[in-house]
C-alpha cells in the first residue's frame, strides 16, 4: 500500500550534528522490504537519559526495560527496529532485546543498561534474533548518516520524514537539540507507536533531563491524539551528551536552565505537531482551546474529549462549524461543566455565547476559516481559570481507507 | 440525504395493543418535510412511570424535567418531537416545554407534570411554540394509530423503524410489553439521540417500575456503543397501565416479578441491540465478550474500551482478525490487566493465549467468520471472575459519508 503523502507535511529541517551522537542506519529485513529498518545512535560517555513511555499496560518488552533503565540516568547507544513491535510476544520478544542489548554493550564496553531499544511494526511476532544480530552487525560498519536517514529508518507508514531543531544559551555556551519521531500511519496489523528521540549537547544531569522531559511530555505529546488509541510501544527519549562544555544543569537555579527548558518544551510541541500532522487520512490539523474549567485538568480532560469525539472530527473534515457536537463532546466528558455559562467559538469568533447560539452570529468567516488546513476550537466553560490546548486531526475516508480498506 | 437501509436491519415485529396506552401522530412542520413528527401516547389514570436518562452534562431541558417528573412516579401522556432537539436553546427551550405540558394537561385534566416530552433533531434552535401548539391541538383530534407509526414518527434519520415485543404471566395474568426506540443515525447538525418507550399493560408500582429498569438499562442500553458520542437528550421511559388485572408489583417478593422482570430485560436488549444495528454506516454488528476481569465494572469498562476503539472497529469493518488491536485496547483502558495473562479470539476460536500467538492458529475459520453480518469477540483477561458484554457496529466510510460529506 502506498500512501500520499499527508496535505499537512512540513519539509525536514536544516539540523545540526550533536557531537557525541552518531545515528548510523543499516537493513536488517524485519520485513521483505529493500529499505534501512534498523537505526544506531551512538552517544559519548557520560551521556544522560530521561524518558516518557506509554501507560498501556499492555506494553512491549522495550518498554518494560526501557523504563527501568532510565532511573539509571546514563546511555551509551540507542537502536530502533521497525518493522516489527515486538509487541506481545512474550518471553522470546524479551529474550531478543536483551540479546540486541547484550551484543552492543560488548561491542561498546558498556553496562548493558545503557544500551537503549524500541521497536515499532507488526504486532505478536518476536523479533526475529538472527536477523536483529546481522543488522547490529551492519550497522556498527555503517559511515554516520544525516539526522534525516534515521529520521526515515525509524518510519513505518509514515508518510514524510518529521525531525525539529532547537537551541538556547546555557552557561554563555549555545546547545543545540535536535528530535526526531514517527506517528501515527498505521496499516493492520502494525500498531500505531510514536516513537520520539532529542539529542542535545548540552549537560544536563539525569534526574533534571528527566524532569524537564515529563513537565514539556505533558505540555506536547501528551496533548495530541489522533484516534485515542494508545499504542503498546509509545516511547520519547532524551539524551544529553554533555559535550558543549556548560556547566552540567542540575536545577532551575542554574544559569541557563529556563533557557534550556523553554527550547525542550519548543521541541516537543514542534515534534508533537509533526505526529498529528502526519495523522491517518488527516487533512486538517486542529487546535482545540479551553479555558475558564475548573481546573486545568478538567480542562484537558474536556479538551481531549473534544478531540476524541469522531463526531466532531467529521463536523471539521466536513467544514461544518457544527458547535452543537462541540456541546455535547464537552457534556460527555464527565467534567464540571454548565450548558448555561458555556461558549463556542471556531477561528476566534463566538458561534455561541452562555449556553445559547448567539444571534448575531455571523457563519461566513468561520465558514471561511474552515475551509483552510488550520483550525482552531474555542471552548470557555464559564466555571473557573482552568485552561489547556490539544491537537489533533479530521476524520475522513482516508482512516477508514488505510484502516479497513487493506488487510494484513 | 437519502439513507439507505441499514443491510442489518430487522423487520418491524407484530405487536399487541396495549391497554391504557394509546398512540396518535400528527404533523407539527418542525422542519420543512411533509411527514408526520409529533408522536403522542395517551395513557390510562393511574399509569405508573420510570426513566434513565443521558448523564451528558449539557442536557436538554426535557431532560432536566424528565429526570424530576420520574420521581412521582405518574405519568398520562407522552409527546415526542422529531426534528428539533431543543438542545442548547436556554430558558426559550425550557418554555417551550412547558407550554407543551401545559396544553396537554388542559386538555387532559391531569397535572403538568405527568406530561413527559421529548425531543431529537437539530440543536441550538428553541422549539417553536406555535407549530408545538398547532401540533398538538392536532394530534388530539387524530385517530390512534399503530406502534409501527409511532416508531416511525419518533425517528430522524434511521433507516428503519424499530420495535420489539415480549410478556410474561404475572398473578396469573398474561401482560405484554412493547417497545420503540429510535437510534444513531445522525446527520449534521442533528445529535445521536436515543430515544426508547416501553408500555406494558401490567400493574407495577413506580419505585419497582424504576428499579428494573435501571437495572435493564445496565445490561442493555449502558452496553451498546456507535462511536462513543453521548448525546444530550437521551431517555428511556417505561410505562406501566395496570389494565392487565395482576396484582401491583411492588417487589421480587410477587408472584411473577421474577418473570416481568425477564420480559424487560429481553425487552430491553432487543431495543438496545436494533439501535447498533442502525448504527451509522453500520456492516456489522459485533458482540464484545470479557470474562477474567478483577471484576464485573472492570469488564464493563475493559468491553466499552474495544467497543470504541477506532482501530479494532476499522479491523472488523475490513474483515481482519487483528487480534493485536484488541490488547492495545485492552492496555489503553485503564483496567487491572496483565499482558502475559491475555486471551483473545473471534467466532469462538481462540487466536491468542497468554500473552502470546497460539503456535497452531488457524485463522481459516476466524476469516470465514469476520466475512458475516454478526461478529463475535472474546477476551479473556486471566485475573478474576468480572464478566461482561457489549455490542457495537463496525467503523466503515459510511459513517464518515453520513458525518463529514454532507453539510448542514
């Protein structure tokens, strides 16, 4: 099955190299195909690691290690197979990441901890060892490739390359970051994992990478969806090499640290975007804004039910400012809320005002806005300060297409 | 927008008049179509009456009232409009209302508030009051008519009318009960009401009339799922004459509680199961079976988590025994499950067990049985004892079709 390429792709950036991280790509054939499925990042000694996984609980061996293996905050390779999730295979799906893990750490002279595995593709099929270790083996002869090879080798049905760059000033030193992700293009049976990699010279110290990553985690990724189905294998990884020479950042109190953060938290909402921008059949990317909950979870909570509701991804796909589905998505999602304080507004004009259609509302610009690729949803729920804002995509015979439409 | 028939619908049943509850139709021009869409049941003094309603937030004011009128416990009549949901209209759709009660109690001698009223079709517009009071003033002076019209006049965009029928021997009396309802065909910007009657002719006292059926209402309308939108306006109202002679029911004690309360509940799912069968777009119907849960509400939750999966639904839409989409829903439900203990199949055939593939899987008869009308899942969790079952109807271009194509 080939796919179009999605209306809503972005071209891949210029990127910096990351001294201390070398992506190599190599073909391991996970699956009869003739392209690079097996990427290799290197990264320098020292290098810290903080990651964000999935919470399903049914999730893939390299999750279940992977999160394990961050609380020791250290990292020395990262490889991503695709191809095959290795996703509910059981102890022989196990068996084959902690042989990947064990053949590089020999390779490296590393603990084995430190060596990093995700996999993405097929689900219930172990990850075939022999042809895991020769694709190892190829890629530890591979020459160094761009941050955009490796940005193609980790896709699966992706259908463009998504990579986002950054940097700050930290301790009178630049740093640089560079991410790279794969989203939701799925084709059955393959899952539909998002697997996200930042690199960053800078040093900063495990515990605060880690900390910076889940405050950016649930400001970005965390406020995407496409069909609010959460893969098994969904995993975002953080390394800092440590090599532009700043003081290692060990909190907020050090110079530098909001600059940082802030350009991690830029990152991640770039890269989150790129995923709902590559989204299934999406042909529209959508902001949903809520404000005046009675929290800012309630407001995420009403944002992403919003999101969620396929009536109201069809309303958008069918350019039709349709705010009484809008209505009752807020209504569903079991959030304090009141029909008579509520308003509604599409490309920043109010269609309804406290619970009521407004009766000078006039339909023709919003009808204009909808036409074009970006929409934006405001919601004021009337109660209190809560506020958030979610991302996501139209719903369209493209999903049912790539869905429904070709079989495994 | 023509809709053809649903391929699973069902023919509309023979059924008995009921004593005491007297069905008429009329037009009331709510929109601009020549077909009757104001339905009215006048019902016997003494009429016993319980209701569930949505639990969407943003309700109707019928909603609002109905919730309230349930709690004496009487009821003489019944209006249902089609075409207007009076959803979202503030105090403008709350007069409305009232006025109808009003009119109705006149003519009656009755209380207002044993005038309930409902009503489906576009949101955002106040009921109009004049074509409600031309409408009832000529419903009163129409003849009675079959419950196949009624069906038919409480409908908005359902393919076909949908009724079913059951009785039992309560005190030595034969009672029947007959219901309607009308389901999820939704057109932009209309909402997926859900509107069910049920009228017997048996004497039952209102608290126990309310207990059964709220408890009919947990295995039967709380288990079905098109697309996971609750809309505002969502009732089911039970009427109960007394003509048939038995001795009022007031607990499980009577003689012949055991056996109504069969009838309901048969009663109940055969209406629940006609409105997934009608459901947008719908292929197939598909039956979600969970056993092993930590309990019966994990189950619950773990089957409604399935059910709404835009995935697994897509899969069946495409014939796939896409048994891995079943445990990323599984997982993404928030449930006590473990990965290693997970059972799945289909048609009765086991494709996955304990975590993993069954080494001898044959999908031969699983694809025999994906290519019919009525689909079954299993899921086996492996923790406990917690059961329970849900119906849905595939995610097919049909859906996207009714949703997105066609503007308001």
């Amino acid at each position: 099955m080939d796919l179009e390429t999605s209306p809503l792709a972005r071209p891949f950036p210029d990127m910096p190299a990351i001294a201390g991280a070398t992506p190599r790509i190599a073909r391991a054939h996970y699956k009869d195909w003739d392209r690079c499925d097996l990427t290799f990042v290197e990264l320098a000694e020292g290098t810290s690691v903080a990651g964000v996984f999935t919470r399903n609980v049914c999730c893939s061996s390299e999750v279940e290690l992977g999160r394990e293996q961050v609380k020791a905050g250290r990292a020395r390779a990262l490889v991503v197979n695709a191809g095959n999730s290795n996703a509910f295979t059981g102890y022989r799906g196990r068996e084959a990441v902690e042989q990947i893990m064990a053949q590089v750490a020999g390779e490296l002279g590393c603990a084995q901890e430190e060596v990093f595995v995700s996999s993405t593709g097929v689900i219930g099929v172990p990850l075939p060892k022999d042809k895991a270790k020769a694709g190892i083996d190829a890629v530890l002869q591979a020459a160094p490739c761009s941050w955009e090879d490796a940005a193609l080798t980790i896709s699966t049905t992706d259908t463009f390359a998504k990579g986002a760059t950054a940097s700050a000033i930290v301790d009178g030193k630049r740093v640089e970051l560079v991410g790279i992700i794969k989203g939701s293009g799925m084709i059955a049976p393959d899952m539909a994992t998002m697997l996200g990699y930042i690199f960053t010279d800078a040093a900063v110290e495990p515990a605060f990478l880690q900390q910076l990553l889940s405050a950016s985690n649930t400001r970005s990724f965390n406020c995407i969806t496409v069909d609010s189905d959460t893969s098994t294998s969904d995993t975002v990884l953080a390394f800092a090499t440590g090599t532009a020479g700043n003081a290692p950042l060990t909190g907020f109190d050090d110079a530098g640290a909001d600059a940082f953060a802030a350009a991690l938290d830029q990152l991640c909402r770039e890269l989150a975007h790129l995923v709902v921008r590559d989204g299934e059949g999406a042909q529209k990317f959508i902001e949903i804004a809520v404000s005046g909950a009675a929290s800012d979870e309630s407001a995420h909570r009403i944002a992403l039910a919003i999101a969620n509701s396929p009536l109201v991804k069809t309303a958008i796909a069918g350019e039709d400012a349709n705010w009484g589905r809008v209505v009752m998505a807020v209504g569903k999602a079991g959030e304090p809320a009141d029909r008579d304080t509520l308003s509604i507004g599409f490309g920043g004009v109010w269609a309804a005002k406290d619970g009521q259609p407004l009766a000078d509302y006039d339909e023709a610009p919003v009808a204009e806005h909808l036409k074009g690729q970006d929409i934006t949803i405001q919601v004021d729920i009337g109660l209190g300060g809560g506020c958030a804002t979610v991302w996501t995509c139209d719903l369209t015979h493209g999903y049912i297409s790539i869905n429904a439409d070709y079989r495994s």
